[in-house]
C-alpha cells in the first residue's frame, strides 16, 4: 500500500524533500514527539562512514540507486530529529566522519548531469525508465535538503572546507535561475490542468513538470544555503567570500528577489506562499507576514551588507550602490518588528543616500582565487558521449535488476512510517479535513460522501489511468500489496 502510493506521488505530483524551519520546531513542542526513528544512531553511523562520491558515469546504475536510498532514509531521519527535537546523530555522523564534502560533490555531480543528459535522453527513455529519470531528477532535492538541516550548524559549514567554493557557484546559479524565472512568470498563474489534461499528458511532460517543480524547490533551498554561508562568513576558506561577493556579486542577485518574490503568486484571485517544499494559500490577513523565504533572503543581505568579513571584500561602485537602495523601499515598522535586527541594515542604506559607501578594509594586492574545479572539470565531458553511453546503459538493463530495484525502493518506504512526513488529509474538492479517499487509486481525498460523488466525473480519468498503471506493474511482478517481500 505505501509502495502504492509512492508510485502514484511519482506519476502525479513532485515529492519535494521538505524542511521544518527551527521556528516551526520550537512551536511545535512535545506535539511533535510522536512517530518512531527510522534508524538507530549506530546504523546512522555505518551509512554515512560508507559514503564515497559519486562519479558522473556512475549516475543512474544499481549501485546509485542503493546510494539514492542511502541518502533518502539519511535525509529522513534528520527531519524526524528535527521535527522531535531529539539528537541529530545524522548531522553529527556528516560532520564527524568528514562526508559535508561528499554531499557537495554528490550536488554538484547531479546539477551537472540533469542540465547535460537529463535533455538527451528524457525523450527516449521517460515511457519506458520513468521512476529511474524521476528518482535522478529527485536526488538533488534530498542532496541539498540534507545540506540545508547540517548547515543550521556552523561546524558543518566549516566540514565543507575547498569545495564551499562549488557549493557558492551551486547557490549562485539557482539564485540566478529564481530571478530570470520570476522575471517570466509575473502575473496570475495559468488555470490548473484539467483530470482529463493530466492524464493525458505523455510521461516525458509530465517528468518535465516535475523537473521544473523540484529545481524550483532546490533553489529555493539554496538561498537558505546562502543565508547560512554568510552567516558563517568568518568560517569560509579564503576565496570563498571573494568569489561571493567580487566575482558574482551575489548580492545584487538577492535584492531583485525581495522586489519580485518567486515564493509568492497568485492563483484564482488568491494569493498563496511557497513553503517547506509546498505551495500553499496565504489568508489576506497575512498579506504582509514575512514569508520564511523572505527571512532567509533578508538575513543573508544583513549578513553580506554589514558583517565585517563580508565588509572588507565587497568594492562599491554606482551600480552596486544602486542596486543596494532599491532596499530602501522594502523598510518598514511591520518589517523591522517582525526581523528586529534588520534594524541597523535599515540605517546602513538610509546613509547611503548621503554618504559615499565604505570603501573595503582589505587591500588588493596578492589575490589568491579560488577556483570551482569540480564544476569547471564536468564542463569539459562530452555530453553526447556520456547520454548515449547512459541510454545503452539504461537499456541494457535486464527486467529482473530493474525488479530487484523496485522492490529494493517498496522494502525501504515499507519499513518507514510515512505518515509521519505527511500533512493531514484535506478534501480535494471543499478544502476542509478528509477521513475517506479513493478506494481504487488511494490518491484523493475527500471529507464524505457527496465530494466524492460531485468529483468523480473530473477523478474518473486520471484514476482510470493511475490504476491501469499500477496494472501494469503488477504483470510485471511489482505488485505493491507485494512489493518488498521478494
């Protein structure tokens, strides 16, 4: 049944690896005791000691998908030690056993095969390897979400050591690709698909919609990543900041975000808020609430704009002064009693329409500058190579390793309660809490009797469809009541 339903999560909807905010866990208080660990601190230790990177050619093979699985359950786990405020052994065991670097890696090795092969090979393979291109394209999602937990700890953001240089990059292109993606997408969002147009869309539109939901997600992600590099900004390898702040300018990224936030829309006259990995509707009484993507972009342009480190390398020019007090217009009470210490940020940009902008405190003498190599190296592969060489690979999978794959994924989800991960159940047509769901799909919910009559005529096709589906795995010999057990 779990297997089920995870399958219907990989044919309908993206699974974002979500986070609970420090602040959602404070609140949260003993109500968030409840649930079993998914592992023990000694099996934690065990996988993360056995943690190697992971090589370009090696993405997608048998061997990945157990380290996939690895890296799932690991990211779970933390969530869990997060949400219950019990010890963070995952975190712990990353730090100790020196893997921060690992992840990184894995990061960048997966940004680099989805924006190179993912393009090649989707077309031929969605219809025939869905769940393996869905599973690829998923895996940066639980990366960096693993990355976003150890990083709440500034040991951890030391751990990263010469590849934070890589990691910045990372967090500059996704924070790039947020401001070009909202300068696109301004306006009130496109009316949601029809039952009839989703299932009738073909597997590679439907991975595709899924990619751009998941990369979106990551980005989202790396902002917070950037709040917590700068929070840490005496911590970073020398370069680090230089190549944040003199080769990217990162903060001029940041600023267009708070003028056109991507993390807000609106859709049906209403107004909803991208948090935790979901969207979600924004009640009009909490229009002018600081999102917790908000937050993070505020923070973080504290941190770069007033921390000395960050002082100390940041040249100004007319454009960057410019660029800076276009802030001016965000400041006010409501703002600074919600981010208290966005106080003195306010008085920095107020002065620096009277007064010249501090000139940096360090010298520009020797400059030693640090290079991303990873990312520059897998720019020199040849992607053709590399995606026909994945495709023959892919096919030329036999169906019982593809089985013992599936059923490898069904035992995992099987062993975890994953109704711990899962908001309560709403009705899919009224909104309001959901008892009772789809007795053939399992996929929708609805709170009685007469929503789940008024859907059906909208339900009936993609139900048809999930169900022939999961048909079809079942002659395979993936059957979810079974899966797990082979």
């Amino acid at each position: 049944e779990k297997f089920r339903r995870r399958v219907c999560c990989f044919r309908s909807r993206p699974v974002q690896a979500q986070l609970i905010s420090r602040q959602q866990m404070t609140m949260m208080g003993e109500e968030g005791s409840r649930g079993a660990p998914i592992m023990m601190q000694s099996e934690a230790v065990r996988l993360v000691e056995d943690l190697k990177p992971i090589k370009l050619e090696e993405v997608g093979t048998k061997q990945w998908t157990k380290y996939h699985q690895t890296l799932e359950r690991l990211n779970m786990q933390a969530q869990l030690s997060v949400m219950h405020q019990s010890d963070e052994f995952v975190v712990e065991a990353l730090i100790d056993h020196e893997k921060i670097d690992v992840l990184i890696h894995d990061l960048i090795v997966t940004e680099a095969w989805k924006a190179n092969i993912m393009p090649k090979v989707v077309e031929e393979l969605a219809s025939t390897h869905y769940v393996k291109l869905y599973l690829i394209a998923y895996h940066e999602s639980i990366v960096v979400s693993l990355l976003e937990k150890a990083f709440y700890t500034p040991t951890a953001v030391a751990a990263g050591g010469e590849l934070l240089v890589e990691l910045a990059d990372y967090c500059y292109r996704k924070t790039v690709k947020l401001v070009s993606d909202a300068d696109r997408e301004e306006g009130d969002l496109p009316p949601p698909k029809t039952a009839q147009e989703e299932a009738a869309m073909s597997e590679m539109e439907r991975l595709e919609d899924q990619e751009r939901q998941i990369s979106f997600g990551s980005a989202c992600s790396a902002v917070t990543l950037v709040r917590f590099l700068s929070d840490n900004a005496k911590l970073l390898p020398l370069g680090v900041l230089t190549r944040m702040l003199s080769d990217h300018d990162i903060l001029q990224t940041l600023v267009p975000l708070l003028d056109r936030p991507p993390w807000r829309r609106v859709k049906g006259g209403g107004a909803q808020v991208f948090s935790d990995g979901r969207w979600a509707d924004q009640p009009a009484e909490e229009a002018r609430r600081l999102t917790k993507m908000d937050a993070q972009v505020w923070l973080a342009l504290n941190n770069l704009l007033l921390a000395p480190e960050c002082r100390a390398k940041y040249e100004w020019n007319e454009h960057r002064k410019g660029g800076v007090m276009r802030l001016s217009k965000h400041f006010n009470e409501i703002l600074v009693d919600q981010l208290p210490v966005l106080s003195d940020l306010r008085r920095f940009v107020e002065s620096l329409a009277l007064h010249a902008p501090p000139a940096p405190t360090e010298g520009r003498g020797l400059v030693i500058e640090q290079l991303p190599e990873l990312w520059t190296g897998l720019m020199k592969s040849d992607w053709n190579k590399e995606a026909k060489a994945f495709t023959e690979r892919i096919k030329g999978t036999t169906a019982e390793d593809e089985m013992e794959e599936m059923r490898g994924l069904a035992s995992m989800y099987d062993a975890i309660d994953l109704e711990q991960f899962m908001e309560d159940p709403k009705c899919v047509v009224c909104g309001k809490p959901a008892e009772k769901r789809c007795s053939r799909c399992k996929l929708d919910w609805y709170c009685g009797r007469k929503c789940q009559v008024k859907a059906w005529k909208k339900h009936q096709p993609l139900c048809d469809a999930l169900c022939d589906s999961l048909k079809k795995q079942e002659e395979m010999g993936v059957a979810p009541g079974q899966a797990g057990k082979g």
